[in-house]
C-alpha cells in the first residue's frame, strides 16, 4: 500500500511538474502571441483608421479591442495564480507526505484536486487560445477591410483629384477664352464709341454747314427779294418813260401834221 502510494506520489509529481512546465511553455506562447498581436494589431494605429472616416469599423475594433484586453487580463491573472499556488500547493504535499497509508487518502484527493485545477486551466487555456485566435481572425479580416477601404479611398482621392484638376483646366481655358472675349468685346466697345464720337462730329460740322447754308440762303432770299423789288420798280419807271415818250411822240406827230 506504501509502495503503490508512493508510486502515486512519485507520477503525480511528474504529471504536476509536466503541467507546470506546459503551463510556462503556454505562458511563453500567450506572450508571443500577445507581443505579436501588439504588433499585428489594427489598433495601434486607430488614427489610420479614423483617417479612413469608417465609424463602423472602428466602433467594432475599439470593442475587440476591449476584450482582447479583458482576456490578455484573464489570461495573466489565471497565470499568476497558477505559478503561485501550484507550487505552494505541491511542496505543502511533499512536505506533510511522510508515506504512511494514514496520509495516503488526503494526499491522492489533493492530488485529485490538483490535477481536477490544471484540468480546469488546461481548458481555460485552450479556450483562451480558441479566443485569442479568433480574435487574430478578426483583426486579421478587420485589417484586411482597412486595407481594403484605404486602397479604396486612395481611388476615390485620385479619381477626385484628376476630376479637380480636370475641371481646374477647364476652368482655366474657358476663363482665357473669356478674357479674350471681354477683350475682344472691349475693343469693339472703343471702336463703336470712336465711331459714334465721329459721327457725331461730322453731324455737328454738318448742321453747322446746313445752319449756314441756310443763313446764307435767307440772305439770298431778301436779296433776291429786294433785287425783284428793285426790278419791279425800274418796270414801272420804265412804263411811265415809255407812256411819256409815247405821249410826246403823240404830240410831235400833231404839231407837224
């Protein structure tokens, strides 16, 4: 009974040490893993994502986030707690463990307990682990759609920037087109106004000349009035010299007849 007891006590310490060194070995991986999460995490650079404006997103990885940080602390505190009370718990068995049968019994339901506890870590662990890995899943599609809604955005930027720089050109050429034109427009302008400005001058030289030449005609017309008038007069003066020779003729015939 000693004998089987101890052989118990002996196996049961392998399985303990082979439990605990799993567990250091998994607490290296987790902290592999961590670190490499910290580096593969989209997180670390959520000014990226807020550059990219897609809110929904970034609500969803503030949040995966969040319990990635809340299992990393449960993953932590669970290590701790096992690297601190599975040794104390095994050197307080090898301690008070001195082979008889009486302590046999207690020390085989300690080491029930014990291996029930690691049992209950092992799962924990392994369910850490699914966690963990699918929380790279979904950093890793997260990642992805961040890439994909950069390159995204990246082609609506060069897209607006080409369309920019396409109406900027047009703009430009029809605004030279349009200064031509105003130019042109203002050219013609002065020209219309100089020949306006000529015209009117040759209408004022003309309405002078007609004002002139009407003067001159009214100047005309009295003088030709008054040189009718004149004539009119040496008519009449005329008439009575011919009716006085006439009358004297007339006189010079009786006396000789």
């Amino acid at each position: 009974m000693s004998t089987d007891g101890g052989d118990n006590h002996i196996d049961s310490e392998n399985h303990i040490v082979d439990d605990m060194g799993f567990q250091n070995q998994h607490s290296n991986i987790t902290d592999k893993d961590e670190s490499g999460l910290a580096k593969e995490n989209p997180l670390h650079n959520i000014d990226q994502f807020r550059s990219d404006g897609s809110d929904d997103l970034i609500k969803m990885v503030v949040d995966l986030n969040f319990q990635n940080d809340y299992l990393k602390s449960q993953i932590l505190g669970l290590k701790d707690a096992n690297l601190s009370s599975a040794p104390g718990q095994l050197n307080y068995i090898m301690k008070h463990d001195d082979g008889s049968n009486a302590n046999g019994r207690e020390f085989h339901e300690k080491l029930k307990h014990l291996e029930k506890q690691l049992l209950e870590e092992r799962q924990t662990r392994s369910a850490a682990e699914e966690a963990v890995k699918h929380l790279q899943t979904v950093y890793l599609e997260a990642d992805t759609k961040v890439q994909e809604l950069s390159n995204k955005l990246t082609e609506a930027q060069q897209k607006m920037d080409k369309e920019l720089k396409d109406r900027d050109e047009k703009y430009s050429e029809l605004d030279s087109k349009f200064n031509r034109l105003h130019k042109r427009a203002k050219q013609r302008i002065q020209d219309v106004q100089k020949e306006k400005e000529d015209l009117e001058a040759q209408f004022r030289d003309v309405n002078e000349k007609a004002e002139s030449a009407s003067s001159q005609l009214s100047a005309l017309q009295l003088e030709l009035e008054r040189s009718r008038q004149q004539a009119q007069d040496a008519l009449k003066a005329m008439d009575m010299e011919r009716q006085q020779l006439r009358s004297a003729n007339n006189k010079y015939f009786l006396v000789n007849s």
